[in-house]
C-alpha cells in the first residue's frame, strides 16, 4: 500500500524514493508486524477468554495429561493474532502486484480457513481431535496442487529443482513439480502444526527460520548478489522478504504473550498457514531441498511422528517414549523450558548452516 501510494511521490520529494527499496520495506514490516502483535493480543486473549475458547487437555493421555494439566483452559487460537498483523503489514509495504506476495497472501489465507475449522471443531466437541486427517491432508494437498499448476503455467519459472552445495546439478521435474510442489507445502504446514505442543516453540522456529527464507528471498530476487553467488535469479522473489520480515516480526511479538508460561496458545489457525507460508517461499524461490536444513527442527518432529507409527505398526514397538520429539524429552525428565531453548539454539544454527550453503557450492 505505501509502495503503491507514497513510491510514485518521489517526482514531489526525493525523500519518497525510499520506498522502492525491499530493505527499507522489509525493516517497516517487522516493527509494524511487531508493534501489531503486541497491540492486538491483550484484546484479543481476553476476548478468547470471555469466549471460553481454552485449551482441552485429553485425561486418557496419562502420563502427559499430568505434564500439562496446569495449562487447560488456556485461551487457544491466537494465531489469528499472528495472521492479521502479518496480512495488515504485508499489505501496508509490499508491493500488491507481485504475483508472489499475491500467491502466499492466498496460501494464509486458505490455511487459516482451515485451521479455523479444525480449532472450532476441537473446541465445541472439547477434544484434542478437530477435522479428520484426511481432511486436512486432502485441504493442504488441494492448496499446493493448485499452486503447483500456477507455477507449471508460469514461463518466467523454472521447473527444475536446485541441489544444495552443487552450482550446476539441477533436476528438471517437468509435470511432477506439481506434485513436488504439494508435497512440500502440506509437508511444511504439518510439520510446524506437530512442532507446536510447548510454549513457544514451534512460534520460535519459524522466527528462524522466516528470518533466514527473508535473507534467502532478498539475495534471489537480486541479480547481481545471485550471480556473485552463483544462484538462480528470479525476478519478482525479492518481495517475499518483505513478507517473511512480517512473519518474523509477528513472530517476535506473539513470543511475548506464548514464551513460557504460555498466556495464549497459537492453535492449528496460527500452525497450519505459517508452515505453509514457509514451504511457498521456499518453492517461490527455488530453495526447496534446503527447507530440510533451516526447517530442520520442524522436519525432525515430523520424522519421530512417522516412525513411531510406522515401527508401532509393523513391529508393536516404540521408538520414542512418545511422539512428537520435543514430548519425548519431557518423559526423559528434562524441563519445558529446557527443551523449548535448547530447540531454539538448534534451529539458530541450522538457519546459521543453511545461509553457509550459498558459499559452500
């Protein structure tokens, strides 16, 4: 919106000409995502609490029921603290007609539907258990199938996928980009919904993890750092840090009210579009593969959930005491805020790794 109305002033006031920059954008995003967050939550938690829209605890789920009854009732669903300052920042200062910001703005959008849907199922049935899994898979799916074929019709995007570590080794997916595209979306979106089950974590993460995609996007979108860096230029992407600096701004100040001990919980309303929003960008500008390395917290809850139920399955045994991975170190004895700041420092470091790579080639 200030691009659009205060950029073309710079013919009045050279002064306006500021607004052309991403990094100037970028910076107004995060302290306006931020000083949202911070002026929408205190609202917002008392009206969840007014509402009685609080966490459930399921009792049947002992030993952890013991863990973590002291937060039923906990106002749940505050990622739509989240949603609106990011939507209301990125609306403000990114430019309205990139066909990038216009495509994740659609992705939050569409999965904060969701989440919304399975937070008020869980809530009016006062049960962990909202949408069915097939549903939600079957929605995340439709949403990257979609955005997989947007891309597939695109000529300005390249099919191919780029390979951390390797300047030259591409592979051309053709058609199955499509599926590719789906696959890390609904990847994505779940693995953060699985990270979210301490205070603050998974809010944690993906402060990370947007910062390190905004850094990413901004050195891709711009030609001459992507050519000393010997990566694919494309045009258009460098918007897309104006977004994450949102996310990471929103981030910072829903840390505040959800660091430990938690006054509001995110909900899948928050989880499910800022993972999905993540795994966008990172289709968007071409950093697929390296999601595994700075989402790789989210990618190792999503992998204990898998093999716990495959090897339950198959063998009647557990690999871990229980899934996901940040609960199993509750049953080894180890604090909540332990764990929560010690995945932190992990995630640092992978984002720390994953911006290495661009020289490591």
């Amino acid at each position: 919106m200030f691009y659009h109305f205060l950029y073309p002033l710079k013919e009045i006031f050279f002064g306006f000409n500021v607004f052309r920059y991403i990094t100037f954008r970028a910076s107004g995003a995060v302290i306006t995502s931020f000083l949202l967050t911070l002026i929408f939550s205190p609202f917002i938690i008392k009206r969840l609490k007014d509402l009685k829209i609080g966490e459930y605890i399921q009792r049947d789920s002992l030993p952890l029921y013991d863990l973590h009854r002291f937060k039923e009732g906990t106002p749940t669903m505050g990622g739509i603290i989240i949603l609106l300052a990011v939507l209301i920042s990125t609306f403000l200062w990114a430019d309205l007609t990139n066909r990038y910001i216009l495509l994740v703005i659609f992705c939050v959008i569409y999965l904060g539907v969701l989440g919304f849907l399975d937070d008020l199922i869980k809530i009016r049935r006062k049960s962990p258990k909202g949408l069915k899994i097939s549903q939600k898979f079957l929605g995340q799916i439709f949403l990257g199938l979609v955005i997989g074929v947007i891309l597939y019709f695109d000529k300005e995007f390249s099919l191919t996928l780029n390979l951390p570590f390797f300047k030259r080794l591409v592979l051309n997916l053709g058609v199955f980009y499509i599926f590719f595209c789906a696959i890390v979306i609904t990847g994505t979106s779940n693995a953060v919904n699985l990270t979210d089950g301490l205070d603050g974590l998974a809010v944690g993460c993906v402060i990370m993890v947007s910062l390190a995609y905004g850094i990413l996007s901004y050195l891709t979108g711009n030609i001459k750092f992507s050519e000393y860096l010997f990566i694919p230029y494309i045009r258009g992407v460098g918007e897309l840090a104006v977004f994450c600096a949102s996310v990471f701004g929103a981030g910072l100040g829903f840390l505040w009210y959800n660091s430990y001990p938690a006054q509001v919980f995110m909900g899948d309303i928050g989880s499910l579009p800022l993972g999905g929003a993540l795994g966008c960008v990172a289709v968007f500008i071409k950093k697929e593969i390296l999601l595994g390395i700075v989402g790789g917290i989210f990618v190792l809850e999503a992998i204990s959930v898998i093999l716990q139920v495959v090897f339950f399955r198959l063998k009647g045994k557990r690999v871990f005491k229980v899934a996901p991975l940040h609960h199993h170190f509750q049953f080894l004895g180890w604090s909540e805020s332990k764990i929560i700041v010690r995945f932190w420092i992990i995630a640092v470091i992978l984002a720390l790794m994953s911006l290495t790579t661009l020289k490591l080639r």
